[in-house]
C-alpha cells in the first residue's frame, strides 16, 4: 500500500508521507463509517458455516469454500446442489448467476483503482461486495475517478474488517454447527442487522425506489430456481434506482432525502 500511495501522491504533488497520511486517515474514516456492519456479517458467517457442515461438507471442505468463494448467498445456493450430487458445471453455473451482481459492483468501482497495477486490482476485486459498494460510491462519486487519494485505504477499511468478520464467523459456524441449536434463530439476527444497517442508507428518492422495487421482485421470484430471484431483483433494483435518480430534478430527489 505505501508504493502505490507513493505512486499516487508523486502524481498528485505530494509527498510519499503526506500520501501515507491520507490514506491512514481514509482507513480510519472507512472503518468508523463500515464497523456498524461487522455484527451482522459476522452472524451471516456463522449461519454459513453451520449449513455447510450441516449440508454433508467436512470441516476441510467447508472451510476450503469460506476461503476461497467468500459469497454468502452463492453459497447458499450451491449447498442443496452439492447435496444431491449436482454436476459441477450446474454447481459453477449456479454460483456464477447468482455472483453476476459482483461483475457490476467491480465496473462501478474499477475507474477509481485505475492507477494501480492489475495484480492490486485483482487482489482489491476478490474483497468487492455487497459491503463496499454501500459505503465506497458514497464516499467516492464518479466525479472523483481521477483522484486516487484515499481511496485505498478507504476501501481497505470496509473490505479487510468484513472479511475478518465473516472468516471468523464461519470457522465459528463449521467447528460448533453440532453445538449451536437451531433455535438460537443466528440467521434472523444477522437479518435483522442488516436491516438496522440498511435503512439509514435508503437516504433519498432513488435509494428507496431500489429498495422497494427489488424487494418486491424478491418475494415475488422466491420460488425461480438456481436463486435467479436474487439476481433479478438486483438488475430490477438498480434499474428503478438509476431510472429514478436520472428522472428527478436535483431539488426533488434533496426533499425526498429530507422527508
């Protein structure tokens, strides 16, 4: 991190030093914006290790998959097919639709990581998610792609303390699924964490249309299979939410906001 704020603050004017202070102090505000959320990822990872292991996984494998495909809800949807003995290219395909939402995640937040090399990138993609781009688009507007600095760490401080988080929860979840009973309902605590986290987000006109447009197609597609239902209501979501945002005066959607 200190070569590529380097890099960044040189083409900036600043010092290596000053660059290195900004981005210390971008952790810091990233971290005080996105450590509400660390509660309910933390439920989400324990719920998720418990279902593997639950689903016929071995603790390994279980695991394995935490680490490696880090998605909740592909996951999710992938643990009844592997249950069955699924062919693995349904499996991959089934992962890779419900994903689909991370392919527009990382188009929205690659411009801003322009000026690091492509293995960084790679490194900063794996870490993307539902997380990031609640917080980092508003901290960071389009307006500001060519201004690196305090972007990473920003970034750093949403993604790294999330995915602590959800590690340490389903390592909870797979070595105790035999000891935590089902009755503790964790699933609907992380739930409703996420809920606490989300309504003060839904801060305008635009927000809340995505919001109600994508949980109505939620419910209403709860029964496609392969989990398409999430995917639909994501594109649905952010379509009404763009399509808002473009059809409202500025004065409109600052009163919606208010109200």
């Amino acid at each position: 991190m200190q070569k590529e704020t380097g890099d960044a603050g040189s083409r900036d004017g600043m010092t290596p030093s000053e660059a290195r202070r900004i981005e210390k102090e971008a952790f810091q505000e990233g971290w005080r914006a996105s450590a509400s959320t660390i509660p309910a990822v933390f439920a989400w990872g324990v719920v998720s290790g418990m279902a593997m292991v639950k689903s016929g996984m071995s603790i390994f494998q279980s695991l394995g998959m935490s680490l490696l495909v880090y998605a909740g809800s592909a996951q999710f949807a992938v643990l009844p097919l592997l249950a069955v003995g699924a062919p693995l290219l349904v499996v991959f395909f089934t992962a890779m639709i419900v994903n689909l939402r991370f392919v527009i995640f990382s188009a929205a937040v690659a411009p801003h990581f322009e000026h690091l090399p492509w293995y960084r990138r790679v490194w900063y993609g794996f870490f993307n998610g539902d997380i990031s781009m609640a917080f980092f688009p508003q901290r960071f507007p389009a307006s500001t792609f060519s201004q690196p600095a305090g972007k990473v760490g920003y970034f750093a401080a949403i993604c790294y303390p999330g995915w602590t988080a959800w590690q340490l929860g389903a390592t909870i979840g797979i070595l105790l699924a035999s000891q935590i009973p089902e009755s503790w309902n964790i699933g609907f605590a992380g739930t409703l964490a996420l809920i606490a986290i989300m309504i003060p987000m839904t801060n305008n006109l635009a927000a809340l249309a995505g919001v109600i447009v994508s949980g109505t197609v939620a419910v209403l597609t709860l029964g496609l299979p392969y989990r398409l239902g999430l995917l639909a209501a994501m594109v649905l979501g952010m379509t009404a939410a763009l399509a808002v945002d473009k059809l409202l005066p500025g004065e409109d959607k600052e009163e919606g906001a208010a109200a």
